[in-house]
C-alpha cells in the first residue's frame, strides 16, 4: 500500500469513530433531556430515594416543607405538574402514603414507576 492509501484509511477510520461516539452520546443523552423537562415547561419532579427521603430541586427536603414549596411554585406558574420519581427499592405502600398526601395540592401529579 502506498502512503495516501494509509493516509485515506486512518482519515475514514477517524471519522467513523467520532460519528459512533457522537451517535452514542446522543442516545445516551436524548432520553436523559426529555426525563428532565426544563422548569419554563412547568414540571417539578420530586425525587423520593430508597430509604424514604424527598429530594426537590436536587436538594434533600422534609415532608413538612413539601406543601409550602409547592404553594411558592405554584404562584409562580399556575401550570405547574408535579412529577413523583420513586427510586426501585420503595415499597409501593410507601410510594402510595406520599401520593395521598400530595393530592390536597390539587397539582396534576404524574408517577414515573422505574
């Protein structure tokens, strides 16, 4: 083989594998990007971990702060959809507690089961 005929094979090579790391990046970070709707679309996702704490906002909250927060976001946009993230090692019961303790905030309340 000559030079050029190298040349073009490392070249072609190169580029096929920053078209697959580019590919696998996208597919990796697409569902990531549409799980986690931006605040301007009015989601709210209320993380609970498996030994039962609230995470809102990436910060850890108590259950007792959980309304007021939500009345705070709520006057800031009358939109506002409450998403409920439970980690896998919650017990359904516990998953369920919480949901009734949500529902007086009349927000619309979606589940995302892992």
């Amino acid at each position: 083989m000559n030079r050029s005929a190298l040349l073009l094979d490392s070249l072609g090579l190169g580029l096929m594998a920053v078209a697959l790391a580019t590919a696998a990046l996208a597919l990796s970070l697409f569902p990531q990007r549409l799980a986690q709707r931006p605040a301007a679309q009015a989601v709210v996702a209320l993380h609970l971990n498996g030994q039962g704490q609230l995470r809102l906002w990436n910060q850890p909250i108590q259950p007792q702060q959980l309304p007021g927060l939500l009345a705070q976001a709520t006057r800031r946009n009358a939109n506002l959809r409450l998403r409920l993230l439970p980690d896998a090692s919650v017990p359904w019961g516990v998953v369920q507690h919480l949901i009734s303790q949500l529902e007086p905030s009349g927000l619309p309340l979606e589940v995302q089961l892992p």
